[in-house]
C-alpha cells in the first residue's frame, strides 16, 4: 500500500506516517517545513524498511500542488491511500472583527488546498482503477461554536465534499471517507493563537484529549477494511467532550 500523507511534518500527519511506516507501506509525505520533511524521510525509513519521498510545497498554491504531483515517478503515482490531513484553525474572533488574513489562510488551505491535491490523486486514482481518500475534518465541521465561524465554514465544506466526493467517485472504485475529530492535543492550538503556548495550553488544561495517535490509529482501520467496505463518516471525541463546547475539567 502506498500512501500519500499531507502536512506530514506534526501532529496528526505525522503520527500516522510513523503507524504507516511501522506496518511496512511505503510512504509520500508533504508539508512547507523541508528540513522537517527530510528529518521525518530519515526516520521514518531508518526504522522501517519502507521507501520515503518527500513533497516539499504550499498546499494552498495550485501551481505547486501541480508541479509536485506531476514529477512522481511512475510508481509512486499508483497511489493507494490519500490521508488529506493538512489544515489549520487561525484565530478566535468573532465575524465583525475578524483577521481578514486569518480568514483567507483557512479557507485556502482547508478547502482550496483539499481541493487542489483531491483533483490531481483522484485521477491517478481512477487511472488505477482503485483508491481510498480519507479527509480529515473536524466536529467543528458538524456543529458551530461562537467565534468559530470560518474555521467551522471551512470543516463544513470538508464534511459537504466528502460526501459529494463519495458520489463523484463512486463509479470509479474509489473510497471516501471524513473523519472528524474533537479534541486533539497537537500544534492546532498553537497555531490558532498565532504561537501562544500559554493561552494553548489552556485549551486542554484540566481534561484528558485525544492523541494524534488516537486518530492515526482510526486512519490506519479505516485504510486496511475490507475491499467491499467503505467508513463514509466518523465522529470521534475525548470521553471528557459531548460537543465542542460541552467538556468536562477537573
């Protein structure tokens, strides 16, 4: 199985990259940090017997997404599984005073850049005959919470083209499957607040949330189910957490 990760470099993308590694599939990973990537390549393949290639570009430039995917060698565009797992969450505010610039790099690389690297896979993917997409979304793309609003309009969307993805594909032999989770401890926070460790770490003071690894491990069930099964959709929260905003603090 050969699977394409993107934003490989933390978090989420690269926990499953290591599960991946771990269990012997070759792997592409990308993100915008090249230092990262390489350091990832060289663990990853130091480890595991498996091959690594990296894709080093900005998901929210078509024009790189493009020339990326276009100099894959034969072989490495046979591919099996895309995890679409970058995105991010910038900003807290509410709509009248919202971060213009904030805005635009959500919806540019949640939902244009889901979109930018979907279109050039799922043709490999339907030259192959087979394939799998698995969206990374978020229960904030199923419910809305004050201040959220952009960041929650973009994890809509991604809920709406997985769906409509699923359709598209359908004819083609290509799975399609969103998972959206709660509450992860990752570098999310971190980013959301423009770097602020502290005010970050308020965010999951006082609970138990889950771990990247929690949702590389789903990623990694949902890839491996039978030929004749397909997860369309999964919530998956903290036992501390009902909604986004119902949790339980010690």
């Amino acid at each position: 199985m050969l699977v394409l990760i993107t934003g490989a470099t933390s978090g989420i993308g690269k926990s499953t990259a290591e599960l991946f590694a771990k269990n012997g599939h070759d792997l592409i990973i990308t993100g915008r940090r090249e230092d990262r990537l390489k350091e990832l390549k060289t663990q990853l393949e130091t480890n595991n017997k498996i091959k690594v290639t990296t894709l080093c570009f900005d998901i929210r430039e078509l024009s790189e997404v493009e020339n990326a995917i276009a100099k894959l060698s034969a072989e490495n565009k046979k591919i099996d599984v895309l995890v679409n797992n970058a995105g991010l969450a910038a900003g807290l505010s509410a709509i009248q005073s919202g971060n213009i610039d904030h805005w635009e790099r959500m919806i540019d690389t949640n939902v244009k850049g889901l979109l930018y690297i979907s279109r050039a896979i799922s043709n490999l993917m339907i030259e192959n005959k087979k394939g799998h997409i698995i969206n990374i979304g978020s229960i904030a793309g199923k419910e809305v919470y004050a201040n959220g609003n952009v960041y929650c309009a973009t994890k809509h969307a991604v809920d709406a083209l997985s769906k409509s993805m699923r359709i598209d594909l359908l004819a083609h032999n290509i799975k399609v499957t969103a998972i959206n989770p709660g509450m992860v401890e990752t570098e999310f926070s971190i980013v959301r607040f423009d770097g602020d460790e502290d005010k970050a770490k308020k965010v999951y003071a006082g609970l138990q949330p889950l771990k990247p690894e929690d949702i590389a491990e789903t990623i990694y069930w949902v890839a491996h189910r039978p030929p004749h099964v397909n997860i369309n959709d999964i919530i998956i929260m903290p036992t501390v957490q009902a909604t986004a905003t119902n949790v339980i603090r010690n």
